[in-house]
C-alpha cells in the first residue's frame, strides 16, 4: 500500500509513478469530488467517480489537486471502460486537469461546486453518463 497527499505529491505525478512501474490496482482519492481509478500494468483501465465511469469519471477525477490518495496494489478493476496507455492516459490526464482550471478560477474558495463541468472543445452534457441504471 502506497499513500500520500496530493498537495506534495500532485496527482499526475502518482500516476506517471505507478504507470511506469507498470503496478496493477487501485488509486482511491479522499477529497469532496475525488475517486478512483484503476490500473493495469501500463494501462488506466477504469475511473469512478460518484456516479460516473470512464471518461466522464475520469474528468471529475483529474480536477482534484488536494486531500489524499492510497494505492492498494492487485485490486481488480470491477469494469474495464478505459483502455489507456501510460502516454495516452498522462496526456489525457493533463488535458482533463488543464479544462477544470477556468472553473476554479472564478470560484472564490477555489472549489467549484460539483455541477460545474470542464471546459473546452471536447466537454458536452452529453458525455456525462451515470452509473445508475
């Protein structure tokens, strides 16, 4: 089990780690809009997020900058929604993280509330799918 906090140890920096030691399991966040996500060796294979999955769990994951994060290692992915590898899945990160900025900005405690979506070319009410059934 690996665990630190996100304001020394920023979340792109976590996952460029266990993505090149190619380390399976899950990445679980401990923050008001955090989640999870799962590796495979190499691979982003599933995020959660709420109730959001794949992309749209991912997007919600990548806004966090702050609280904690524990890695337990060969925790299965329950769902496989992503089919990311590590270059794919860093840049992917670094853009989902770049749209949330705008956001944060006009924000005044820097927390925007949860029905904020990021921004950007590629984000659309429509790319938003819940879990629930």
């Amino acid at each position: 089990m690996v665990r630190g906090d996100l304001t020394v140890f920023p979340l792109l920096s976590v996952m460029q780690m266990l993505l090149a030691s190619g380390r399976a399991g899950r990445l679980s966040l401990d923050h008001p809009r955090g989640g999870q996500l799962w590796l495979d060796p190499g691979e982003l294979v599933h995020a959660q997020a709420w109730t959001l999955s794949g992309d749209a769990g991912l997007q919600v994951v990548c806004s966090v900058t702050e609280g904690t994060f524990v890695f337990e290692a060969d925790e299965p992915a329950p769902n496989r929604t992503l089919a990311l590898r590590r270059d794919a899945a860093l840049r992917r990160m670094l853009d989902d993280h770049e749209s949330w900025t705008p956001s944060f900005r006009h924000s005044r405690t820097g927390t925007a509330p949860c029905a904020l979506l990021p921004a950007g070319p590629r984000r659309s009410l429509s790319r938003v799918r819940s879990t629930r059934p």
